[in-house]
C-alpha cells in the first residue's frame, strides 16, 4: 500500500510540475507579446536580407546571365536554413544580453519558484518560435523571384524528414543564441552582424555545396565548424537532392553535435551569469 508520506510526496511533485508548466508559459507568453507588438519591426529585419540576396543572387544575376538559371535552385535550400538559423540567433542572443546587462530583468524571472534552467528555455523557445517564423518568411519572397527557376524535387515522403531537420536547425540556432548572448555586452550587438553573423552566412553553404569546396580542401574542412553548413546541407539533400551534397546522416549528426555542445557551453555560462547577478 501507498504510505501517507508517498501520498504527499507524489502531490507535492504534481504542484511542482503544476507550477513550473505555468510559470513557463507565463514566460513565453509575455516574450511573444512584446513580440507581438513590434511586428512590423521583426518582419523588416527577418526578411530584409533575405529579400536582397533572393533578389540579387536569385533573379537579377542569373536573368542578365551572370549565375547560370539553375542557381536559383541551388541557393533556396541555403535560404530557408540561413533565415531560421539567423532569426533564432538573433531572437535568443539579443534579449539574453538585453536580460542580463541592461534591463536586469532576468533578476526579476529568476525570484519565480522555478529553476534558472527553466527561465533559459523560455527564452529559447521564443527564439524557435522565431526560427520557424523566418523560415517561412523567406518562402513567399523565393517564390516570388525565383519560384520558375526553382527546381524542388522533395516528395511526400519526405515530409517527414524535412520537419524533423527544421526542429533541429532551430534548436541549433536558439542554442547559438543562448551561447552568444552569454558572451557579446549590449554595445557589441552591432558589431555582431559583420563580426560574427556574416562569416556564418557567406561560408554557411548557401551559394555553393559543400561538397563543391573540394577545390579548395582547407576552407571545406575549416567551414565544418560552422552550423549553417550543416542545416543548408540537410535541407539541399532532402529538397533538392539532385543538387551535390553533404550525406544525410553527416549533416544531420553535425547538427546534433552543433546542439549539444553549443548548448552545453551556453547553459554553462547562463548558470554562472545567474550565480553574478544573484550575488
């Protein structure tokens, strides 16, 4: 039989669970609104530099003739990944260092009777929702410029594989986030774009695969720490697997590793900015 004492201790447990479940909610929810309020804003900056390399890459050179009419097809897939990886990063990095250095709000979320790892994966999740929202910005836009020359070859049956690499590529990108958000002040976000985020983008496999850099082998293996390769690499192979690519099962091992690690480091630094600000 069930002892009284087992009887509190499953209750109490069920109110825990309870209250850590609403309490994250609460969170997300109020990350989403403020979001929510500045719409226009996220929409300009998550498109926006989709908007001119689509315009430029995808249409303007390949109809003068400068990029062959298949280029399109080849720089899609790059596309999708590089507008879910950057708007993740950026929807988890900025509001951490934001948190942390100038509006000391985390000091507010970490009084809630839930653990600090739960008030990081609130904010992560806002940076998911985000991913996922860039991802599907970027669609009309290829459509709209590229959409004749974009060759997609993907079936039904791979439907499945194309939702579990997304979930992976924003898991990647909120973990990124949370790492870097640990680490840039508030007054380095804007040297963050062309220090950090631009490398990422240009040698991230969206203009070329990465199995094209064989001509140059020391940048095709240095590119290999970058995560986008990865991400761009998985969706080329499940979308247009016509188009030379890195196999499956290394991309999709690389994302994983990208996860693990980068979310190892950044919930390392979270836990001790945590113990800074508590002090």
């Amino acid at each position: 039989m069930t002892s009284e004492k087992d009887i509190r201790t499953q209750e109490a447990t069920a109110r825990e669970r309870r209250v850590t479940r609403q309490v994250f909610l609460a969170m997300v929810q109020r990350d989403l609104l403020i979001q929510a309020r500045d719409i226009w804003e996220f929409v300009f900056r998550v498109a926006m530099l989709p908007f001119i390399l689509i315009l430029t890459y995808g249409y303007v050179l390949p109809t003068l003739g400068v990029l062959p009419e298949s280029f399109p097809s080849q720089m899609f897939a790059g596309m999708v990944g590089m507008s879910m990886l950057i708007t993740g990063i950026h929807g988890t990095a900025v509001p951490f260092t934001m948190d942390f250095n100038n509006l000391h709000e985390i000091e507010d979320r970490l009084l809630a009777p839930v653990s600090s790892t739960v008030v990081a994966l609130a904010k992560m999740l806002v940076g998911i929702i985000e991913s996922f929202v860039g991802g599907l910005i970027v669609l009309p836009i290829s459509l709209l410029f590229m959409g004749s020359r974009i060759n997609v070859t993907m079936g039904l049956g791979d439907v499945p594989a194309l939702i579990g690499i997304l979930v992976l590529i924003s898991l990647a990108s909120a973990t990124l986030g949370l790492l870097v958000g640990t680490i840039i002040k508030p007054t380095q976000i804007a040297a963050m774009f062309p220090g950090f985020l631009m490398p990422v983008v240009f040698l991230g496999a969206i203009f070329f695969s990465w199995q094209s850099l064989s001509a140059i082998p020391v940048l095709q293996a240095i590119v290999l720490v970058n995560p986008l390769v990865y991400a761009n690499e998985a969706l080329r192979a499940v979308m247009t697997p016509q188009i030379a690519h890195m196999p499956l099962v290394w991309s999709v091992a690389g994302l994983v590793a990208a996860i693990v690690l980068m979310g190892g480091f950044g919930f390392r630094r979270f836990h001790r900015m945590v113990v800074g600000a508590q002090k």
